[in-house]
C-alpha cells in the first residue's frame, strides 16, 4: 500500500498538482488505510466468535450441557461522510 501511496504521489507531483491537492491525497490515502485495518479486526473478530460459538455448541451437544457464557458487547463505530469546509 506503501507504494501505490508513493505511485500516486509521484504522478500529482509530476503534474505539478498543487500542494493543497496533494495533502488531500495523503489525508485520503491515510483514512483509507486506517478503514481497511478496522475492517481486517472485524473480520478477525468474527472468525474467532464463530469458533467459540462452534465450539461451545459442540460441548453443549455432547455434555448435554454446559456452564459457559459468550457475552459479547458492541460499540458501534459510526462512520459518517464528512464534506468540505464542515467542523465537528
């Protein structure tokens, strides 16, 4: 991701785009890069309940029973679009 990040750089530059357009690229670039990581902790998470949920099924099936509880509490990340020129 490095690269395309630097590729992309390069060709604004090489345009001679200025330095206002460029810092919007970046700010972009960088936003982007913190979305896919949240999405690749979801997608991990996910995996990891689905196998304790398999899991504890099995042991619920087999013991006809269990003493286990899953409890799990979401924050919900609100991602909202943010225009030009607009405060929080």
């Amino acid at each position: 991701m490095k690269r395309v990040r630097e590729g992309i750089y390069e060709k604004f530059k090489f345009a001679e785009a200025s330095e206002e357009a460029l810092s919007v690229v970046v700010d972009c670039y960088e936003k982007f890069d913190l979305f896919m990581g949240h999405r690749l902790r979801v997608v991990n998470q996910q995996r990891a309940l689905h196998e304790l949920w398999q899991n504890m099924k099995k042991r619920c099936i087999n013991d006809t029973g269990s003493n286990q509880i899953l409890l799990v509490i979401d924050f919900k990340m609100e991602v909202g679009p943010l225009y030009f020129r607009e405060n929080y």
